[in-house]
C-alpha cells in the first residue's frame, strides 16, 4: 500500500512540475522582450531547479544519517539492558 501511494503522489508531483515547465517555456516564448533577457530568465530557473534538487538531496541525506544514528543508539541501549539482565540472573 505504502509503495502505491508513493508512486501516485510522485507522478502527481512529476505532472505538476512538468506542467510549471511548460508555463514557464511558453512564457518566456511569448514574452514580449528581447532574447537575451529570455536567456537570462532561463538560466535563472534552471539554476533555482538545481538549487532545488540539490536543497532535498541534502535534507535526505541529513535525515538518513539522523536514522542510522537513532538506530545505532537504540542497538547499543538494547545491548546494555542485555548485558545488565544477564548479570542479574547471575
């Protein structure tokens, strides 16, 4: 189920993106200015997606790393109460 919806709301959010691009496109196709103010406002959005992708790629990793670390942490706590129910019993 979890998978399922992760795809539906990623292609919904691909179609949307796809959908801004296109505006885009035909905006700065219509636009009513000259092509070198269109070239600049084309790299201007290209480099906010990179910047974008980029943004998430690290929120990911940082929010990764924070669960490789909870999880360690819970390991080692785990493996102490182990060791103190052990020595209990003795």
């Amino acid at each position: 189920m979890r998978n399922e919806s992760n795809s539906i709301y990623t292609l919904f959010n691909g179609a949307g993106v796809f959908i801004a691009y296109a505006m885009l496109g035909g905006s700065l196709y219509y636009a009513p200015v000259d092509f070198s103010t269109k070239g600049y406002w084309a790299m201007g959005i290209l480099l906010l997606t990179i910047s974008l992708v980029n943004v998430v790629k690290y929120r990911l990793d940082d929010r990764n790393s924070e669960d490789r670390i909870n999880k360690l942490e819970a390991a080692k706590a785990e493996k102490i109460l182990e060791e103190y129910v052990v020595e209990k019993d003795k």
